[in-house]
C-alpha cells in the first residue's frame, strides 16, 4: 500500500488554479522529489497532505486514511519552507515542546541528527530569535525527524545549509529511506533533488508536467552547453548527434544537447576550444524538455 | 493538550501577571479612597454644578454614594473595564491570528493535533486566565476592606461581582475569537476587538445620557453587566448571565465552525 496517494487533486483560491488534477503516489522506502518553481504549488500541495489546506477537488490518502486525523500525522514529520520557531524559547525547549505532541513515543534519533548535522550546544540554551537562520532550519530538520517518522515532508529543507551540512543532510534522507521511510522533498534546485530521489514529479502552475524516475529524467533532459571557441565557430555543429538545436554568436556557441554528450565532446575536442561551460540543468532545461516532447507528440 | 496548555501559560504569564496585578491595584486604591476620602460628599458638591443629564448618568452608575455602590463602581469603572477587555482580546487575538501571523500554526498543526483539541486548549486556559484575573480582583476589594476596616461587600457579594465581570470578559473573548479566526493579523484583531467594547460602553455611556437614545441600550453588551444590580437584590440578574454567557458561547461556536474549515496559513 502507498503511503500517500493524490487523485486528481485541485485547489482554487478564488479564481485561481493552484493545483490542477494532481496525482501521484509514494511508497515507503521512496525518496520522492517534487520539482517545480517558485508559486508552481509544492507547498499546497504539502499542505493539503497535512490537512492544514482542504483540497476543492480530489482525493488524498495519507496510510490509507484521511490527513485531517491526527494519529496520521502522528507517523508524520513536516519541515515548512518558511520555517517559524517560537523566538523566546530556546532549541531544546523546542525539541522538547514538539516531542511533546507525541507523549508516546520518544525522539530516538535526536542524538543521532543533533550529531549529524553539528547543532552546536549554544543552540540549545539560546533562545531561537537570535540563532542563525542555518541553526533554526537545523532545528526543524530535527523537529521533523526526531520522533522516526514513517513519512517525512520536507518543503525546500536545505535552504540556509551550507555544503558539508548539505551533504549530511543527504545521508539522512538516504539513511531514513534504508529504514522505509518514505520522503517527499520538495525543491526548486534540481541537483538536490537529483542526489537524493528516485522518482520526481515535476509541477508547474500547477500542473504535473511530469513524474518520472531520475535516470529516465536524465536520459530525456536537455542540457544547455557554452563554448567560446579560439577562432570561429565550426560549421555543422548542430548536425552533431544528441545537439538539438545550437545558437551561434560571435566564436560563441550555445548547444543544448539530450542523451549522451560524447560526440559533442569528441566534436569539439577537435577545434581549439577557450572556454567550456557545461553547468548543473536548471528547472528551465527541464522544463525545456517536457515542451519538446509535448511539441513532438502533437 | 498539556502540552499547550505549559505554551500558552509561558506565552502569557508576564502579561497576564502584569494585567492582574493592575485590575487587583486598581481595586485596592478604590477601598483606600473610599475609606480616606469623603467620597459622597465631593460628588454630592460636584454634581450640583453639572448638567441634569450627567447628574443623571451619575446616578445610575453609582446608584447611591454608600460604600458599597462606591465599591461597586470600581468594578464598573473604565479602567477596570479596559483592563480586563484588554487581557480578554489579547489572549483571542493572539490565540489564532497572532500565531498565523508569526508562522508558527502551521508547524503546530502538523503535528499529531486535532484543530478541536488546539481550540480547546486554547478557550480552556482563556476562561480558567480570566477567572483568574476577577477572582484576584475580588480578592484585592476583599483585602483593601480588611486593610482600611470597610464592611460594604460580603463574600457572596464579591463571587457575584467576579462572576459577572469574567461573563463580560468572556463576552469579549469570545467575539474576538471569531475575528481572529477569520484574520491574520493579531494587531488588527485586537484592534477590532477592543473597538467594539469601546463602542459598547460608548453606547452605554450615550443611552444612559440622552433620553432620546435609550433605545439603544439593549444593543450594549456593557448594558448586561450590572454591578449594582447584584448589589441590590444579592444576586445575579438571570438576564445577564443569559445574555453575556450566550454572546460568548455564540462569539466561540461560530469561531470554533470557522477554525475547522479554514486554510492555514
């Protein structure tokens, strides 16, 4: 059985749209990614997941169940986007004051995260209002995920985390899925997404664009590639296979490329070559590719 | 809900110490003026030289110049009403619109937590708050009778009075619920809050001095909080409890069906 199910999900605020038949399904021991810009509706979307927004449409089944029911949010943990901690009261105090919303069953992985990502013991006596912002998110990271939760909903977790927390951060969530844990994340940064998820939905306006796993997503993604060549731009370029579509400007030249990018490499690898820029995709290459196809197939 | 409940009495204890010990302040000066100074006999001297409507006013406020109505009058006085109108729409406004407002309800209601039993902590430790905040009240006249040798108010007498004062409170609680569960923002809750008990005592005031607009008073919540009514018959008046009781519970019913149903944030 899933551990959260979507049918069909809409959500209007008036007359607008933020979520348009949305559905899709996570099971437990899934990292599942939930991709889209900033206003596309991920945080409806978790929002409706915890009860805390009523859907205008749909159905939506958190273990079977409806989320407005407390005991389902009980095997839940939620990390908000714009996090808000109660600014008198210190970081334990916090860990305290949520834990204590499940009176019975404890916060066993406490240690462990405050350890994992290097929550430092000022955090604890401080009152909230004057840590750092990156120490808050710690905080909730842990508030999220102190109790074991069989569900975790994390809405742009890393935002505030430096690399080296990053990377403990990832190994949490792989750590959490190795126990079926089920994980939704949701994120605009597609290689952190990529790092850690299985499956992604892709959501924009919301609208699913997509919901794919991550190696078809890379096989399908259009990536963009910046060349300044010493002399000119050679001739042909575009006729290389996997460029499908190529931009010249000057000795510059921009290539977007799907699939494998050998032969553009060894292409270019003959020409004398003074700058190469092969940056991370972006939503924007992503997006790129779901209009092509929509094109292709119409 | 104990764990709320701890919250909720850390969020407000300094406020609500602060607003207790001014209203048991405020009670107790009212037993040492009394005591100390020939009260009847100024305002005998100061209401020749006004108005006959605001003599009328007078009148009916204080209903007679003995001890006890002058007692009485502290509880019916506008500080001692602003005061607890105060503590009542703070802790309303702040109970949901305050706790959107600063982002923290949403994390709150995440957690395994009904809306009902979030609701309920919260109109549970405002009822047992302003309870609290009559009854140090009253406490403070008992004293300042002890202290400065006055025999105006009995026990029951103040029960009655404290009682009657909380219901008024309640009342106040209770619509700024509603307006807090349909707003976002605390400041402008309280605000709405505090301007409608403004208005009703304005309405009080108004009816109480111009003939022409007694019509009005039915239309005043302050109209069923009778100081000097319990006074007179040792009681308290079916009508103000049923009144004040009824606004509260209606001002938190409607707010309880619309906390349920609304969007967080």
């Amino acid at each position: 059985m899933p551990v959260l199910s979507l049918e069909n999900l809409t959500k209007s605020y008036g007359r607008v749209r933020a979520l348009r038949g949305v559905s899709f399904a996570v099971e437990p021991g899934e990292v599942f990614g939930y991709l889209g810009p900033n206003g596309a509706g991920k945080t409806t979307t978790l929002r409706i997941l915890l009860g805390l927004v009523r859907p205008t449409g749909g159905r939506v089944l958190l273990f079977g169940k409806s989320p407005s029911r407390a005991e389902v949010r009980a095997r839940t943990g939620y990390l908000p986007g714009e996090l808000a901690l109660y600014g008198n009261m210190t970081g334990e105090a916090l860990l305290d004051y949520y834990a204590g919303f499940r009176p019975g069953r404890p916060a066993p992985l406490r240690p462990a995260l405050i350890e994992a990502l290097g929550v430092e013991r000022p955090a604890f006596t401080r009152r909230a209002k004057f840590l750092s912002h990156g120490t808050r998110q710690k905080l909730g990271l842990i508030i999220a995920m102190q109790h074991d939760p069989e569900l975790l909903l994390l809405d742009e977790p890393t935002t505030g985390f430096d690399p080296l927390v990053q990377k403990a951060f990832r190994g949490l969530i792989l750590d959490a899925a190795r126990r079926r844990r089920a994980v939704v994340f949701s994120s605009h940064v597609l290689s952190e997404v990529e790092a850690v998820c299985g499956r992604v939905a892709i959501l924009r306006e919301g609208e699913l664009v997509a919901v794919e796993a991550i190696e078809s997503l890379r096989e399908r993604m259009v990536r963009r590639l910046r060349v300044r060549f010493r002399n000119s731009v050679p001739d042909g370029l575009e006729a290389t296979p996997g460029v499908t579509r190529a931009e010249v400007e000057g000795k510059n030249a921009t290539l977007w490329i799907r699939g494998d990018v050998n032969p553009v490499v060894r292409r270019i690898a003959r020409e004398e070559v003074e700058r190469f820029v092969f940056p991370e995709p972006e939503l924007e290459d992503i997006f790129l590719t779901y209009y092509k196809r929509e094109a292709e197939s119409r | 809900m104990t764990n709320l409940l701890k919250r909720l009495f850390f969020r407000h204890a300094l406020f609500l110490a602060a607003v207790t010990a001014v209203l048991a302040g405020f009670e107790f000066l009212i037993c040492a003026v009394v005591s100390t100074i020939d009260v009847p006999g100024l305002l005998a001297e100061l209401l020749n030289n006004v108005p006959p409507a605001v003599r009328e006013f007078v009148r009916q406020s204080f209903g007679g110049f003995s001890a006890a109505d002058l007692l009485a009058f502290g509880w019916n006085h506008p500080i001692a009403l602003a005061i607890g109108a105060g503590a009542a729409v703070v802790m309303a406004a702040r109970a949901v619109s305050g706790e959107v407002e600063n982002g923290a309800l949403e994390l709150v209601l995440s957690q395994p937590i009904s809306r009902r039993r979030y609701f309920a902590g919260q109109v549970v430790f405002a009822v047992s708050a302003l309870s609290l905040l009559s009854a140090a009240g009253a406490a403070a006249t008992l004293a300042g009778q002890r202290v400065y040798g006055l025999r105006a108010l009995d026990g029951r007498t103040l029960v009655l009075l404290a009682l009657n004062y909380c219901l008024l409170q309640l009342a106040w609680y209770g619509l700024t619920l509603l307006f807090s569960v349909l707003g976002r923002e605390a400041g402008r809750v309280a605000f709405a809050g505090f301007l409608v008990a403004l208005l009703s005592y304005l309405v009080l005031v108004i009816a109480q001095l111009w003939r022409n607009a007694a019509f009005l008073l039915p239309w005043s919540v302050n109209n069923y909080y009778s100081p000097r009514e319990i006074l007179a018959a040792h009681a308290l008046p079916v009508r103000s409890v049923a009144v004040l009781a009824g606004f509260a519970a209606a001002g938190t019913a409607a707010a309880f069906w619309r906390f349920l149903k609304r969007d967080i944030p």
